[in-house]
C-alpha cells in the first residue's frame, strides 16, 4: 500500500489524498508523520513535507493545508511544461510544485469564498477567476496536474496499479419556461396578446391563436426531437425542472398545472431529471426544499440532481442546504458568462465546506459550457460557438472526462430564431457520439 509521510494531517489534506489517490487512481493509501517508520518502509512512498528526506518521492509542501481558516493572498502562478502551474517550489521537489495544494485550491473554489464585486445577479464573474486571468479557464488544469502526476509515479513506481478512466457526456437541459403559449392561464395569454399588438407583432398573435387551438405545436415545445435524439443516440441526459413560485426571474407554468405535471411525466419516461432550484432559493431558507418536494409529488420517485437557477449560489451556504434536503449530486458549477472549467476540471468531485473545514457527501457534477453563455454573453454566432463547443470537447476527452452542457428547450425551437442553435446541438451530439465510439 502507498504511504504518505506528512507532520499534520488535516481535514484538507484528506480531501485531497482522497480525491487525487482513491477517487481518480483507485489506489489506497496510508499516511504517517514517523519519519523513522517512513524510511524503514519498503513499499511505494512518498514524501509531503517541506524537506526532503532521501531519495524518496518528494514533494515539497506549502503551508496551506494545513491551515484552518480562510485567507487572501495572493497565488503564485508559473509554467511547468507548457501547463500553467500554482505553488511552484524548487525543482528538487519531483512534481516542480505543491500539487496538492494547487488542486484543493481549484477544487474548494477557495477565491469565491473571499469578498469580490459580484455580477448583477449576485454571482462571481468568470473574469475574476484565476483561471481566467491566467488564461487557462478553457483548459481541465487540475485534470493535467494529475494525469503529469499519475505519469511521474508510474516512472517511480511501475508496480503500482491505476484504474483505467474513459471519456463520458451528459446533456443536459434546464426547463426554465417550458411552452410559450401553452398551459398559460386566460389572464396571461391575453396581456401577452395585448402586448403583441402594440409592437405589430402579427406572427406571435397568430401563432399563439394556433397553438391555443391544438392548430400547431407550442414552438417551444421540442420534446419529441430531444426525446428522439437522446434515445436513438442513446445519451446519458438530465431535465432540471424550474418549480419556483413566480417572481421577475422564475417565469415558468405552476408545479400544479396539469400540463406542467404531464411534461414532467413524459420526460422521465425517457430522461432523468432534476430540480432547478428557483433564483432566490440561493439566499432564501426553505426554498429548495419545498420545491424539490414539489418535483417528487409530481414524478413519485425520489429526487437526487439539481442546479441552481441562473447558476446562482453562495458557497457554502447554497450546497449545505442542497444537503440538507436529500440532494447528493449538483450540477452547477460553471460559469454563466463564458465556457470552461469553473473548478479546474471536467471530472465529478466532492464539494469540500471551507467554512467549516469539512468533507461532505455531495458530488459536483462541473458543466463544461451552455449555450446561454453564447447567446446573451458573448453574442457570437452559432457558427463560431460550435467551434468552442468542439474545442472543449477535444479537451475533455483528452484527460478521459465528463463533458457536461447544459441546453434550454427555447432555444432549440426549430424555427427562424434557432434553427441554427438546434444545428450546433445536433452537431455536438454527432462529436460524442464519434468520441463514445472510440
């Protein structure tokens, strides 16, 4: 077995021994802080400390897991390799930085927990992140890390055995309004109507005339073509459902509307699905909840997805209350306002509580991209989205991870508008169907 010489072990420390050695190598491992039962070891070692021993595997440790509070400072980022690197240290160490430390620090999301000027809907802004800074934002970093690490210890250490890992896609979709026109109350469809005519909007008020008399389909209502496609494809994909009370940002049909609950019964038939925890569940007790109680009246089966509306969360109050309430997967971790790795990686990982210095049950699930992110952020073409869409593809399936994107039915409306959106998606899914085969 692979001991670990370190002189404190921390809940930190665990974390990431955990994450890095058992959950990405399958490989079990010991730790001791007895030198002398360290050097008369005979089998795979390795030491983290700040000095060297002998000739053992040595890298050399900073400070920072061993400590218990939160702090800002500033990060060192150098190369090594081509591959932007944090905590570099002397090239006696065998890595050439503390990989343990760099890792956590991604992982733990440790610069949200830190004051920063949030973006308008009270989020941490993608500019802000180190990754993007730095420019590596676009790249699974934390994955490189390892995978030179996993590398450096074969060479050391050829009788060691790792687990084999293989490339992996989910699609995913958000239902934030699921029809246009359909299931809307008399009121609504009326003002909306109203409204149409002050703009000359003909078109609209024609084809909501249609769809309220089963003339047409609701042009949002793309379930059959996504029900076709994930199963001819025969995809992994998950439905967030929006099941909030209505305010400015949650505009979706009621939870109790006989065609919301009909929707949400014909998409598991097919899918798994999810909750999609209104906008202000981040900062209001009780909401997510409620409303993830809401989706398992609905659906008669045990909810355990979600992510969070607007992608918006507060670490670490957000992903305790996710806990709190039954959730075991979060499928939020991206960032609203441009594609890449949040976290550093595309693989799922454990969300660590900074706050209270404590490892918990709940896998993050990071997302790679969303088209959202193309349309009204960037505001590119669907032309030049496809090429980012494939790029990080490529770099997802380099380091054998999880690529996670996130679709809204709206915005695949086989129409004008969108048609070119529903061709990227069509052409993304050809991609991993070419990857999954390889």
């Amino acid at each position: 077995m692979l001991l670990i010489y370190l002189p404190q072990i921390s809940s930190r420390t665990q974390y990431i021994f955990d994450t890095i050695f058992i959950n990405e190598f399958g490989i079990r491992y010991n730790t001791t802080d007895n030198i002398a039962f360290f050097e008369n070891y005979t089998e795979e070692k390795i030491n983290y400390s700040a000095n060297r021993i002998a000739d053992e595997f040595f890298i050399k440790a900073a400070p920072f897991l061993t400590e218990n509070f939160i702090r800002d400072f500033e990060v060192p980022v150098s190369e090594k390799d081509q591959i932007k690197i944090l905590f570099s240290n002397s090239e006696e160490c065998n890595v050439g930085f503390d990989i343990f430390s760099a890792a956590f620090y991604m992982l733990s999301r440790y610069e949200e927990y830190l004051q920063f000027t949030p973006d308008k809907y009270g989020r941490f802004k993608a500019e802000d992140s180190l990754a993007y800074k730095n420019n590596f934002l676009q790249i699974p970093i934390v994955d490189k890390w390892i995978g030179l690490f996993k590398n450096l210890l074969q060479k050391k250490f050829p009788s060691l055995k790792f687990k084999s890992s293989k490339f992996e896609a989910i699609v995913t979709y958000d239902i934030d309004v699921a029809y246009k026109f359909k299931g809307r109350s008399f009121k609504r469809n009326a003002g909306s109507t109203i409204k149409d005519l002050l703009k000359l909007d003909f078109k609209n008020i024609q084809t909501r005339f249609q769809t309220l008399h089963n003339k047409c389909n609701d042009p949002w209502d793309t379930y059959n073509y996504l029900h076709k496609t994930i199963t001819l494809n025969n995809l992994q994909s998950i439905f967030f459902f929006l099941l909030g009370d209505n305010s400015v940002y949650d505009r979706n049909l009621r939870y109790d509307n006989p065609v919301m609950k009909n929707l949400i019964n014909q998409i598991r038939s097919f899918s798994e699905i999810g909750i999609h925890p209104s906008y202000y569940s981040s900062i209001i007790a009780g909401k997510i909840a409620a409303e993830k109680e809401r989706l398992e009246n609905i659906s008669a089966q045990t909810i355990t997805k979600s992510r969070q509306h607007y992608l918006k969360f507060t670490f670490p109050e957000t992903y305790n209350s996710l806990l709190s309430c039954g959730i075991t997967e979060d499928y939020s971790m991206g960032f609203a306002q441009l594609p890449g790795f949040r976290a550093g990686t595309c693989k799922p990982f454990y969300f660590y509580d900074l706050k209270n210095e404590k490892i918990t049950a709940l896998k993050i699930y990071p997302i790679t991209c969303m088209e959202a992110s193309f349309i009204y952020y960037s505001k590119i073409s669907p032309a030049k989205a496809l090429v980012e869409i494939l790029n990080l593809l490529k770099e997802v399936k380099k380091v054998d991870g999880t690529f996670i994107s996130i679709w809204h039915n709206d915005n695949l409306a086989d129409d004008k508008l969108n048609k070119k959106w529903y061709s990227v998606h069509n052409s993304m899914i050809s991609q991993i169907k070419t990857y999954l085969r390889k």
